[in-house]
C-alpha cells in the first residue's frame, strides 16, 4: 500500500516537473479606451483576435503572445489584449463606443484565426496584419518586424511637423 502511495506521488511530481509553466494569460479586450489611457499613447496596442475553438490560437498564446507579457524588452512597447471572434461578449473600443467582440472583429476584416492586428491607442493599423502562424522558424522575426514598424508609425505621428 505504502508503495502504491509512493509510486502515484512520485508520477504526479515527474508530470509536474515535465509540464511546461504557463506564463501570464492574455488580458481580454474588454475597455481598450480605458486600457490606452492607462498605457498611454507611445506602445503598439496588439490585438489577438482568436476562437475559442482554434488550435493555433493556443499556440499562438503559449509560443509567442504570453512569453511576451513578461519580456522586458515587450513591456514597455507593446500591451497586448484579446478578441474571440466567436463571442458575443461586450467591450468598449479605443474611441469608447461600445460593441461586441465579433463586431470589432469584422470591422478590421477579420474572418481567420488567430490574425494579430497591430493598432496605436486610437484604434488605428499602424502596420499589417500578420494571420496565421506562418513558418515557426520566421514567425518571431515577422512579428518584431511589425511592431517595430508600428512603433516607428506612431513615433513619427506624434512627433511635432517641422516648420520651414
């Protein structure tokens, strides 16, 4: 009996120990009005918009998003919220209107899961969509290369127009 008790105890530990941690979950999209003002206005705000029911949503959110939410160098750059295009839950939207998740969903044409939008805090593409995973090996470079021209998009936006 005591090694029955044993054996299961020492299997539970060897599956927790083989079981990657999950990071941070991804917050959802719930006041993006309310969340830019909170981050302000020099962050790319990156929207995933996911299904419950997508198997490439879950490793889109395990391998990249959530291992983000984390990462110095993402922090202090990207603030990153998600939308089921399949729900039908509320939100409100970066200008404070509300609406549901599958609405803003088709306002940026989103019909394929999971499609990362890249958006500043108004609401508007600051750099193309990425849809899909693509190739594991790229998938990082594409993705920083988005933010980056994101960033790059909103800093020259703000910055004041020269006079001459």
């Amino acid at each position: 009996m005591l090694t029955r008790h044993f054996f299961i105890a020492a299997l539970s530990l060897a599956t927790l120990a083989i079981t990657p941690a999950r990071g941070e979950s991804i917050p959802v999209a719930g006041n993006l009005q309310q969340t830019a003002a909170e981050n302000g206005p020099h962050r790319v705000y990156l929207i995933m918009f996911g299904a419950e029911h997508c198997p490439f949503c879950y490793d889109m959110r395990d391998l990249y998003l959530e291992p983000m939410l984390s990462d110095p160098a993402y922090t202090d750059r990207v603030v990153i919220r998600e939308v089921e295009i399949d729900q039908d839950a509320a939100m409100v939207d970066f200008e404070g209107n509300r609406t549901l998740q599958s609405v803003y969903a088709r306002r940026f044409g989103v019909f394929l899961t999971p499609t990362l939008v890249f958006l500043d805090s108004k609401g508007r593409e600051m750099a193309e969509k990425i849809v899909g995973l693509g190739d594991e090996n790229y998938f990082t470079w594409y993705l920083d290369e988005a933010i980056d021209k994101a960033l790059h998009k909103i800093s020259a936006e703000s910055a004041p127009a020269s006079q001459d």
